[in-house]
C-alpha cells in the first residue's frame, strides 16, 4: 500500500467516524437525549475526521450555525492540515516518519 493511499484511507474512515458522531448528536438533540460532548466531536476532526465534520455540518444542518463551535472546529481542522504539511514536507526532506517514532540516541 502506498503513503498515499494509506493516508486517504486514515482520512476516509476517520471522516466517516466524525459523520456518524455528528449524526449520533444530532438524533440526540432531536429526541433530547444524552448528548455527544463537542470535545468529542473536535478531537475526532482533529483526528484526521474534519472533513466528515465539515460534510455532517452541511448535509445534517447540525453545528453549522453556533459560532463558538465553528470557530474550535476550523482551529482543530487548521491544526490537523499544518500537522500533515509538516508530516509530508518531513517525508520530502527525507526525515521520515520513522524517525519521530525512535527514541533519541546518547
């Protein structure tokens, strides 16, 4: 499996994750039940699921209208692309990931 196509599947199933937490909130909310915590919806976004958090916000109509949310959910959504850019340009400078994972030496 390449890096590429490993990292869209890391995105795709995080992102379907994050649609379906959204969708749980949102069933929540409308029968007024125990809700999803935002926490829980912006740590899943920042846990590459941001786009499945953007796409529940337009399909679902559900956080797209309360500021304070919108405002932490593209701050998480910022952080997990300035996250990959590093990543990526760490990979293009020939550092590898590997090399974040192994412990220092001396």
């Amino acid at each position: 499996m390449t890096p590429a196509a490993l990292l869209a599947g890391v995105y795709g199933l995080a992102s379907v994750i994050c649609f379906f937490a959204y969708a749980i909130d949102k069933s929540a909310a409308r029968k007024g039940r125990r809700r999803t915590p935002e926490r829980t919806l912006l740590l899943i976004g920042l846990a590459c699921g941001w786009p499945g958090g953007f796409l529940a916000q337009q399909w679902l109509r559900h956080k797209s209208s309360k500021p304070s949310f919108l405002i932490k959910f593209w701050l998480t959504a910022a952080c997990n692309i300035a996250l990959l850019a590093a990543l990526l340009h760490s990979q293009s400078a020939g550092v590898g990931l590997g090399r974040f994972l192994v412990a220092p030496q001396g």
